[in-house]
C-alpha cells in the first residue's frame, strides 16, 4: 500500500535529524527534534514536503499500474494442462456460453453446480494435439457420458480452446482388469477362502478395490503399490504377485501389463475376478 505524504515526510525527518554532518553545520543540541527546530513555513519543512508529496504520487500510480498489470494477467488464457482442466470441469450441460466482450472469451452467464456433469477429467499433451478424457460420475466411481453430454461436451471444449489446438475428446467405460496373486495368511486373522474370521469379509479383495479407486482418474496403476495395499491387510504375512491383465472398453483379449506400470485407456480400472484368481496360504 502506498505511504501517505505525512508517512514519507517522516522517514525523510528522521533521517535528517540523525545525520550527524547535518546537526553539526545546523548546531543541532542532543534531543532536537525537527518541529521544535524548523518551522512549517521553513524552506526546510516546505522542501521536504514538496520531495515527501512527489514520492506519494509515484508510489499510488506505481500500485495502480502493478494492480492493472495483475488484472490482466489473471483474465489472461494460458492454455496449459492446467488451463484445461478447469475449463473442461466447469462445462454445465443445458447453458448457453456468453462471448465477453472485454475478454472476447466464452464463458457461463451464472455458474450453477448442479449443471457440471463432469466430475472426472485427466488431460494429455500429445504434442500436436491435446488429449482429454471425461467422464461423470455414479456411485462414487466414474461413468461413461451419455452421447447427448458428451456431443454437448465436445462443442463446449472447440468454443472456449484457443484456436487451431487440435482437441481428441473421448469418454469411455473404465478398463477391467484381473490379479492372480499368492497371499500366505494368519490362519487366526483370515481363513484360505480369503474371509476375515472375525466379520467375514473379502479383506485383500476389499484393499485392491480401495487402492484402484484411489488412483486419480488418468492416472497410472502401479504393481508395487498394489502389492504395498495387500500386505497393509491385517493377517497378510507376505504376498506373490502374479499376472495382472486388462481390457479395454473397446478391446477383445485380455493384455498382461508388461512392466511395473498401466495407464487405463478409459482413465480407471474396475477388477474381477478377484475370488477365483487369489490363492490363500497358511504360512507355516
């Protein structure tokens, strides 16, 4: 915030009345103070007032001008990653977009909530293009747009992009996936059907399912943390992680994941299968 031409007069005063050259050629006693020695129609106290007021002009349109730069920049459109995201998130099926004359961007008249049916969105810079993949939401899980929001979508998204980028906009049943996996077990905390004893719950099945829901959407699942969530199980002494396959919403076969890493082609996973493909053993 700007200083007032009493506060810049002050610092100016004080520094004066310190300098110890100027309370020489003054004769200035110990303890003066700059109103008991100048006058306010001194040329002293009427220069410093002059220098103190030009200082508070410059100091308010400096302020003014750093508030404008910083207007402008947050109504700017930087199209990164980011930039998207947001932009794709705030789609509200059913509104009209509004052209903003002062910004020539497009935008929403009101934002209403309850219209953001895109609750998912992972997006990917593909270089020559940018790849985003949505989904809404039902049960706590993703879910395929109808084809009315996702055409909606789609012609909402080559509105408000920056022009000649290049959008491949899709939105797709999650990828399902299959583990097999050797569990040697505490035959005291779960039995070899993979039922906690104490409430007869699917423990392990029941961390796989928590570990894939927790992956962001476009995320990438990872063998070593899912292995890392069956061994935090309560009873699990140690764990061999076999094949892990997926297929895609469009597939036919079944791919065993080569490496330690997958990033589902529909932005999550959904496994089955989990109680023939667990083997359960006593660890002796």
């Amino acid at each position: 915030m700007a200083r007032t031409t009493a506060e810049i007069k002050k610092t100016m005063t004080d520094a004066f009345m310190a300098d110890a050259t100027i309370r020489e050629r003054y004769g200035l006693k110990a303890g003066a103070t700059w109103g008991g020695t100048f006058s306010d129609v001194s040329v002293e106290n009427v220069l410093l007032w002059v220098v103190a007021a030009c200082c508070h002009v410059v100091e308010v349109l400096t302020e003014k001008w750093a508030a404008d730069v910083e207007a402008r920049m947050a109504s700017a459109v930087v199209a990164s990653v980011p930039w998207y995201y947001k932009v794709a998130r705030a789609f509200q099926y059913g509104d009209a977009l509004v052209l903003d004359e002062a910004t020539q961007q497009y935008g929403y008249a009101t934002t209403d909530e309850g219209k953001q049916v895109v609750k998912y969105v992972a997006v990917r810079d593909r270089g020559t293009s940018v790849e985003i993949l949505a989904s809404g939401e039902k049960g706590g899980l993703p879910e395929p747009l109808s084809d009315g929001v996702l055409t909606a979508f789609k012609q909402y998204m080559n509105r408000v992009k920056i022009a000649g980028v290049v959008l491949n906009i899709r939105s797709q049943r999650a990828d399902r996936l299959t583990v097999r996996a050797m569990i040697w077990v505490d035959p005291l905390v779960i039995d070899t059907d993979g039922r906690r004893i104490s409430n007869g719950v699917r423990a392990v099945d029941e961390a796989i399912k928590a570990y894939l829901k927790n992956i962001v959407y476009g995320g990438t699942f990872n063998k070593t943390r899912l292995t890392d969530a069956i061994q935090a199980v309560e009873g699990v002494k140690d764990v061999e992680l076999g094949d892990c396959q997926y297929m895609t919403a469009t597939g036919t076969a079944w791919t065993t994941i080569k490496g330690n890493n997958y990033t589902a082609a529909g932005g999550s996973l959904t496994v089955e299968g989990l109680e023939n493909s667990m083997s359960y053993v006593v660890e002796s």
